[in-house]
C-alpha cells in the first residue's frame, strides 16, 4: 500500500511542504492520546466566547509548540487564540490557519471530531482561500482518517497501528447526494435559507448533522450533498470562521468537484480581513451550491 511519504514523493511534494505536513499528520497520535485526560471544559472562553474544553486548549498549544520547534512555519492562525502567533525564528515561510479541535462540544460524548489545518506559502496566514497550497484534516473516529489535497485532488489515508499512514482513496470525487445538514435555530432561519430546506427535503434530502463540522463535512465529501451553517436573525455572519474552517474544507471541497459559498460568493475568493472574520456556510456538491445560490437570488 501506498504511504503518505510515498504518496507525497510521487507527487514531487517540496521538501519542507513534505515536512509540516507529515509533521502535523503525525499529531494525531499524540492528541488521541490526550482525549482521556482532557475531556472537561476548562475555565476560560475563546476571543467568540465560547467555552473551550481543556482538549482545545491542549491540542492548540501542542500544535503550536511542535510548529514552532520545527521552524517550518513562520505564523500561524489558531481559532484558540486571539491573534497571529508569529515565529521570527522559522527558516521557511510556511503559515499554517488551523481550528485545532473542530467540534469540541462532541468530546464529551465521544462523538467524531477533527483538526482543521490549512497551509499557505508567503507567510501570510490573512490570504485567499483559493491561494491555500496545502489543506487537510485529521479525523478522530473509529479510524483514525487524515484527507487532504496538495492541489492535485483529494485523497484520504487510514493511520495503521505501527503509526503509518496508508492511502486509501485517491481522486476523491464529491458525488451529487441527498445528506444535508444545517446549523442554527430553525426559528432563527431566514426566508431564502428555511426554503432552500424546504425545497431539498421535497426533493428527497435527507438530515445528517452532527455538530462537528469536519465529521459532517467528511460524509459530504464521500456521500454527496450539503453541510450549512447559515446566517441566522441577530447573527447575520453566522457561526464559523472563515480562516480556520470554511476555507481549508472550501479548498478540499473545490479539489473534490464540489463547491463553498456563504449563498452569494464562492468563499475561496474573499479576502480575510481578519483571522476571527465569520461566514454563513454552504458547502458541498456542486448542484446544491448552485441551488442555494438561485434561491438567495430569488429572494434579493
Ligand atoms: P468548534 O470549532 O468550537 O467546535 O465550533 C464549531 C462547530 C462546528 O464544528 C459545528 O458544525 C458547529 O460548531 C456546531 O454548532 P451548533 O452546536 O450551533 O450546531
Ligand atoms: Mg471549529
């Protein structure tokens, strides 16, 4: 079977690009191994004031401290943390934008939850999504999956018991499928998103949400269909974040033959202003990005 390191030499992957990413892939053990130890909620809020679980925080700092030792990242944008943290020692000009636990309130539960991890060259984590040279996430379910793409398509490795990552699919391809799932209060909905809803379950849709978005992004990814978390009365940007969330999984998305939009825009081609900036979301098969699209159309 193909490894990782195999995988990435074939693909004539650069050096220090073949490096962090091998590197962060490998933190999936050591962040496992610290499920058990950190399954409560800590004391403190993140910059959306959103209780952190001791997990977050773990993951976070761990990520960071390896990032940094390595001195192949010169920033990196973490959701946990209120700003850029720079690294004026780096030797490479790697910034890395990650949510270092995506779906944390599922820790407890011991549902599916990920890592989130984007990788630009320029030093700059404040960039296009579309520009990302790298994305992937680690997901911690009864395998453990990591999926990425290095602009050459997608494809998903399962991590065997001597450590090792071994391809499983190559050329993921999105299919047009009938899961959906959708964040925010349904009486919070606004009109064009309760009837795109309305319209896909008349069409056969079928729900499938689960509060982590990389676990529920990764059954669109195989099965087809949509993911949302739309902008909601009194929430008018949503709930996630652009940087760390929308875009890595935007990109891997676009990879796949699929699509990412907030309803008006392809994501991949704003411009973050800031790491904290939120989104609505609509990410998915290319035939239900365009749908929500006509209908927010319809609506304006
Ligand atoms: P997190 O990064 O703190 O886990 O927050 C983001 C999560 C997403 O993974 C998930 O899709 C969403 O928040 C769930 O929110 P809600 O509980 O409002 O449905
Ligand atoms: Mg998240």
């Amino acid at each position: 079977m193909t490894t990782l390191r195999q995988y990435l030499d074939k693909n004539r992957c650069a050096d220090d690009l073949k490096k962090l990413i091998e590197l962060i892939a490998q933190q999936a053990i050591p962040i496992r191994q610290a499920f058990i130890a950190n399954q409560n909620y800590a004391d403190t809020e993140n910059i959306y004031g959103e209780q952190q679980a001791a997990l977050d925080k773990w993951a976070d700092i761990h990520i960071i401290n390896v990032l940094r030792d390595s001195k192949l990242v010169a920033e990196i944008a973490s959701e946990e943390q209120p700003d850029i943290v720079k690294i004026p020692e780096a030797t490479s000009d790697y910034a890395v934008v990650m949510d270092p636990l995506d779906g944390s309130s599922l820790i407890q539960v011991n549902l599916c939850v990920g890592t989130i991890i984007g990788i630009y060259e320029n030093g700059s984590a404040l960039q296009k999504g579309k520009d990302l040279t790298a994305a992937m996430y680690m997901l911690y379910g009864p395998m453990t999956v990591l999926t990425l793409t290095i602009r050459k398509g997608v494809c998903i490795f399962a991590l065997n018991e001597e450590g090792e990552y071994l391809l499983m699919e190559e050329g993921v391809k999105m299919p047009e499928g009938n899961l959906y799932g959708t964040g925010g209060l349904k009486p919070d909905w606004l009109d064009y998103h309760a009837e795109f809803i309305r319209r896909i379950e008349n069409e056969g849709s079928k729900l499938r949400y689960s509060g982590s978005f990389v676990a529920d992004f990764h059954q669109i990814l195989k099965y087809g269909g949509i993911y949302c978390y739309p902008a909601v009365k009194g929430k008018e940007k949503g709930k996630l974040r652009l940087v760390f969330e929308a875009n890595p999984l935007g990109f891997i998305a676009e990879q796949a033959g699929g699509a990412i939009t907030d309803g008006k825009r392809n994501l991949l081609e704003v411009k973050p202003d800031t790491p904290d900036q939120k989104t609505p979301v609509y990410v998915g098969s290319r035939g239900m990005i365009d749908k929500i699209q006509e209908i927010v159309l319809e609506y304006s």
